[in-house]
C-alpha cells in the first residue's frame, strides 16, 4: 500500500494559485485512474484505487498548508504505513515550470506543508517536486505561491499533469528514475521552452500562509478540477 498526498489549501480562494499544484496532481491521478469518490476522512479528502498492483490512497489534507502533517501522520499510522510509503506532491519553487523531480528524505528548505510533515512524520518520505519557478527575490514568495497561475501558465501544467498522472503507477511500483524519466520525455519540450521564461510579477505581499481552520467534520464534496478532462483523455487510450 502507498499513500499519495497533495498539498495545498482548501477553499475555491485558493484553488488555482502554485501552492495548490500538489492538489491538482492528486486530482490528475484519481480522476486518471478510476479512484473512489473522495470523502472526509482524517481531515483530509480521502480517495482510493490501484496504481498497477499496487493499492494506493489519495490525500489531500483540509487543514491547510501549515498543519498537513497531522493528516498524513493520521493517514498514515491508521494504515500501518512507514514514511517509505508516503510521496507527497507539492510546489517547488527551486525548479523551473514544468520541471519535476523526486527526492527522498532531506530538508523542508522552509516550505510550510512539508515542515508540518517533517513534525508529524519525520523527514524520510519521498517528495514529488513540482516546479512553480522562483519570483527571484525571497520577499515576493508569499505572494507568489499565494496567487493565481496566469492563464498562460496552464499551457504547461496541462501536460505535466497528465505525464505524472500518466506514469503514476512506475511511483507506486517504488521506480521514482523510471517515473521521472516518462514524464519527461513526455514534457520535455514544453518544459524546456517554459524555463527559459522568466515568472511575471507578483504582489509583494509579504503575508504568511492562511490561518488553519478547524478540522472536516463531515463528507465533503469533490470541488470540480480544471483537470476533468483528464478522465476523458484517458478514457481514449
């Protein structure tokens, strides 16, 4: 068993901005790959299915950014899983747009998400890098990741996603070189031309991450993902 997390926050406030891409990349594989319906679980949105052979759980915690820990800790001590077992998806602003990377273990280099998961579950989990690109000056990155992907921006999170959502299953079968070098080939092109791009100026808000809020009590429902075709795109092959 493996246990999938996106990171992000919760609420249509926050749905398109970079924090959330790790959110987008759960939504990518679930609605790819036929997973359950998700419900409120762990104050968390919780779905399941099978990647190859392999049963996964998909998590995308509601408690916001800075307090995903206690959901993927209670996830994860619920189903008798190590952190070996764990690969959390979520925003990496040290890689170029359409870049992806997975690492194993090391620092949470001050990202709020991966801090609370470092508390909650120590720091050995394997990490899927999504890259968001960097606004060049460490004082714009609240406002940056805390703001829309400009419509152009989709011109490449499109195709990452549907190459990660694509190649899941080598994640899940514990091949992270396998995963990376299909997604890839797949957006190496787009990724490429992106990364020569420089980000477009952001707000200079220096504000920290949302306040949490209390946990889900009750099912909620599946907000609808920019990435629904996903399903039908899948569905051709």
């Amino acid at each position: 068993m493996k246990l999938f997390v996106g990171l992000g926050n919760p609420g249509s406030k926050y749905e398109r901005t970079r924090h959330n891409i790790g959110f987008h990349a759960i939504d990518a594989i679930t609605s790819a790959h036929g997973f359950s319906p998700a419900r409120a679980k762990f104050q968390a949105l919780l779905s399941e299915g099978k990647l190859g052979t392999e049963k996964v759980f998909a998590l995308k915690p509601q408690t916001f950014m800075n307090l995903s820990g206690q959901s993927v800790g209670e996830a994860m001590r619920f189903y008798k899983l190590n952190p070996s077992d764990v690969f959390v998806f979520h925003d990496e602003l040290d890689l170029p747009p359409g870049k992806l990377r997975v690492k194993t273990g090391g620092g949470h280099a001050g990202h709020n998400g991966l801090r609370s998961c470092h508390e909650h579950i120590g720091p050995d989990y394997h990490r899927v890098r999504l890259g968001i690109g960097h606004p060049g000056d460490k004082r714009l990155v609240s406002g940056y990741v805390l703001h829309d992907f400009a419509k152009t921006d989709w011109e490449w999170i499109d195709p990452l996603l549907i190459a990660a959502a694509d190649a899941a299953p080598m994640l899940a079968a514990n091949d992270p070189s396998g995963f990376m070098n299909k997604v890839a080939l797949k957006v190496g092109p787009v990724a490429n031309s992106i990364a020569k791009a420089k980000p477009p100026p952001e707000p200079t808000s220096t504000n920290e991450a949302p306040t949490p809020q209390p946990e889900v009590k009750s099912e909620s429902p599946v907000a609808k993902s920019p990435f629904a075709k996903l399903a039908a795109h899948f569905s051709r092959k």
